[in-house]
C-alpha cells in the first residue's frame, strides 16, 4: 500500500494483486483479538498519512485495521482482490514480466476460477515477511489427539478456558498469547529452545524502541545494546532463572543481523515469574494427550499452539533467482535489498517493519516514476501509446 500511494504521487498507474479479499488481510484475519501494536504509532505510520492524534500511543487491532483501511481510501488504492499469482516471470523477448493470477468469486457450486495473465514494465514483489505460516513437524503430532493449530487462528483465550495449554515458541506472540491464556484461566506452558532478549516495552514511561532509536543518533550500536540491556536488568530483573537465557549479541545488533525481534513485555514476565505461565524446554515428541520434552519431562496437555512464526512465500511464485534467497528474503541486506534487474523490486522484506516497507516504497516509486515519465516523454514525441497497462 504505501508504494501504491508513492506511485499515485509519482503519476504511474499501477494494479495491486492480492489473493485475500480485504485490506490488511494479516491484521483482520490471522491477528488474536487482545492484539495492539508493540511499538509507539509514530514508527507504525505509512508513508504520508499519520495515524489519527485521537488514537492511542498503542492503537489496538480494530483501530489499526480502521487506520489502513483509511490509507487505502485516502490514495485511492483499490487492489484486486481474490486473485492469487501463480508464476510471475521476466519475459526476454518483449522486455516485460508475465504475471499469472487465478482468480476466485462466489461461494460453493457458484463459484468460479478465472486465470489471468498481466504484462507490465516493473514487477514490486510487496508478499511480505510474513505470508505463510511455519509449522514445525514433530513426531507424534498425528496420534496426539488434542487440538493442535497455529497462532494466527488464535483469537481468544476464552476457548481454551480450564485447558493445558503447550504454547511452542518464546517471541511477542508466543508472549501475549500465553499472558491471554492466563486472563482466561487457562494453564499455558510455554516452550523456550533458544535464548531470548526480553526488554520493558516502556522505561519510566518512555518507550524502550523511542530510547533506543534516539540514542542510536549520537552512540554505535553496541553501546545503545549495553545501555538497553542495563535499563532492562533495573526494570525486569534477572530473566535467567526464569528459562529467558538471554543471547550473546545485544538486541539491536540480533535484530540487524539475524532478524530476529526482542519481546517487549506487557506482563507476560510477572506471570512467568509468578509461575502461572511455566516455561519448558523444546518439544521431543507427541503422545495421545502428553507432550515430551528434551529433558525427558512429560506434560500432560489438552491442545497446542504453534507461536512458530512465518516466512516469505516468494519463492514459489517468483521465478528469478539471482535477487532473493531461497528463504523468499532479498540477498542484499538492508538499505540495498530494494532494487533487483529487469525492473524488479522489492517492499517490506527489510525485517524492520513499517517504517522499513515506507523506505522501500518510497526508493522504488521514484526509481519507477522516474523511467515511467522519460517513457512518456519519447512516446508523445514519436505519438504512441504505452506498451505498460
């Protein structure tokens, strides 16, 4: 959406594909009702359209939902909706990419399937980080016998009220929905494998991510990490014998290098620390009604949830290789990862959020436009139409 709005301003006519049927299909069907944003609205902001002063520091699911659908609107960005790209290639003897959709409209014996095939100058592939969901495989989740699903079909503590819950996975999500299990009366256990960087959403009422971001202006990162995981022992404590090992490296520089994002508490710990969301090592297998841990422990439970995040699905519809990897994510790190050959391009695929996406966006609409308005130029010129729809 924000490069729609960055091509809009730029005077470059565009079509969005998008295979749900909404806006903001993450945020209105695979996001847990309890959800708000982790981070102050000002770093969740597409390009030029601030989220509304009336909402609060931490707008909640409904009003982020309302904000996006409000971009949309306000630039004028209408997607086609339903369709889904199957195969989209570089086409060396025109000069343009082929894009294969199938579309679907109606429901049951109405519905129909229509293929689409679209031909265009520029290709921005904008699927996202988070397009599939990832479920690990272990043994015995077939004869297990509970109810096993994926966060983002959470929506609710209230439907596993009384219940054993194994939560499998230790970031934001595997987090709050376990801190929901809980408000719910629900007895979640939480599976830690790996070590994890555990900060104050807030200290002294100041946003940890806003700290961080200010001091990163005038310090090197590493001593921004060494200062934020001060300000955390001072707030939270000692995690580490609560099963929260933290990592090696700084939460700053794991999240630059590798990706991966720090939890921000919103009282996930003081329950862990009351022990009502207990904290357990990886899962060996599945039994009917258990899960074994690799300690040997077995835990009697009633259903699983897999807070085991998502990745990229560009891989099985773009059929480029040199420009991203094969985990679907650009090879050239952030700031280079936007711009590939043939006019390919991608947008929010930096593993820095909105705010990265906004950057991307904001490159790629004026590299396009750019090439889109010199086009222009010769064909008036020579007095013909545009082979670009």
């Amino acid at each position: 959406m924000a490069t729609a709005a960055c091509l809009t301003e730029q005077g470059v006519p565009f079509v969005i594909l998008e295979r749900a049927d909404c806006i903001a299909s993450l945020w209105q069907r695979r996001t847990y009702d309890r959800l708000k944003l982790h981070l102050p609205k000002k770093f969740c902001e597409h390009h030029r359209l601030p989220i509304p002063e009336g909402f609060p520091e931490y707008p909640n699911k409904r009003q982020f939902v309302e904000y996006l659908e409000c971009y949309a609107k306000h630039f004028d960005i209408r997607p086609r909706f339903n369709e889904s790209v199957q195969s989209a290639r570089f086409d060396e003897s025109c000069g343009l990419w082929r894009v294969r959709t199938v579309s679907t409209a109606g429901d049951g014996e109405e519905q129909g399937i229509t293929e689409v095939e679209y031909l265009g100058g520029w290709l921005v592939a904008a699927s996202g980080e988070n397009a599939e969901k990832v479920v690990p495989i272990i043994e015995g989740m077939a004869e297990f016998g509970g109810r096993i699903s994926h966060v983002c079909e959470y929506k609710s503590g209230k439907d596993y009220s009384g219940q054993r819950v194994l939560v499998v996975g230790c970031g934001n999500s595997g987090m709050e929905v376990s801190l929901d299990l809980v408000e719910h009366n629900a007895l979640p256990s939480m599976v830690v494998r790996d070590s994890v960087h555990v900060l104050p959403r807030e200290v002294l009422g100041k946003s940890t991510f806003d700290l961080a971001v200010s001091m990163m202006k005038w310090l090197p990162l590493r001593l921004v990490d060494k200062i934020v995981l001060i300000l955390s022992w001072i707030v939270l404590g000692n995690i580490d014998k609560y099963g929260l090992k933290r990592p090696a490296i700084g939460p700053l520089e794991l999240k630059n290098t590798k990706g991966k994002t720090p939890v921000l508490d919103i009282g996930a710990l003081e329950k862990i620390k009351a022990g009502a969301i207990k904290v357990v090592p990886g899962v060996k297998r599945f039994f009917p009604g258990k899960a074994k841990l690799v300690d040997g422990q077995l835990l009697d439970i009633d259903s699983v949830i897999f807070a085991t995040g998502y990745r990229s699905n560009v891989p099985s519809w773009l059929q480029e290789s040199d420009f991203f990897s094969g985990e679907g994510l650009p090879k050239q790190p952030f700031p280079d990862g936007w711009k590939g050959k043939s006019g390919l391009y991608a947008v929010g695929f930096t593993r820095r959020g909105i705010l990265g996406a906004s950057s991307d966006a904001t490159r790629v609409a004026a590299e396009i436009g750019k090439a889109w308005k010199e086009e222009t130029r010769q064909q008036n010129r020579l007095g013909i139409g545009s082979l670009f729809p």
